[in-house]
C-alpha cells in the first residue's frame, strides 16, 4: 500500500479539502465516513495535480457553528495519503424476499 505524505501547505495550495478553486485537484469521490459530538470525519480521493496519482485522506468539518475553526487536518503538519486505485467488486447484501435490487 504506497503512502505519500502531503504537507498542510500543499493542500492549502490545492484548495483541500474544499477544491471549489478553479485550478483545484480533480475531485473523485467524497464521503462522510464517521462522527462524532461536534465533527464529522470525511474521506477524499483526488488526483494530484503533481504526479497525477490518486490519493485518499482524511478531514474533519465542524458540525456546528461552534466548530467553524476546527482544523480540518487536526493540526497535523504531514498528512498521511494512501494511493489509490479504482475497481469493480461485488457486494452481496441481504435483501427482502421479492424485492429488485
């Protein structure tokens, strides 16, 4: 599992983890994956702009207004980033009796 380590000034450079800017990283999927009392934890794949690799990492966002200065990296100066790929799997999952899928 190759790991990169982004500093925070990279993925301020970049705009992350909102990448509303114009010349943001390529956003691939985002998802809320955790909670807790007053954050809510995300995960984001994007495609460096660097290497034009997929990364995921992982942020924190405020739940309320209380929360608006919460540092979305958890005050980490490096930011642990797994490479990532896409693929095709097959998920099995119980399902009512007669029901489409």
């Amino acid at each position: 599992m190759p790991v990169r380590h982004f500093t925070r000034d990279q993925l301020d450079a970049w705009d992350l983890p909102g990448a509303w800017a114009d010349d943001s990283p390529e956003i691939l999927h985002r998802e809320q994956v955790d909670a807790r009392r007053w954050v809510s934890v995300h995960q984001l794949i994007f495609r460096a702009p660097d290497d034009g690799l997929t990364y995921r990492v992982h942020y924190e966002q405020g739940l309320t207004e209380n929360q608006d200065d919460t540092d979305p990296w958890n005050y980490d100066d490096e930011i642990k980033a797994v490479e990532m790929e896409q693929r095709e799997v097959t998920v099995t999952r119980w399902m009512p009796v007669g029901e489409q899928p």
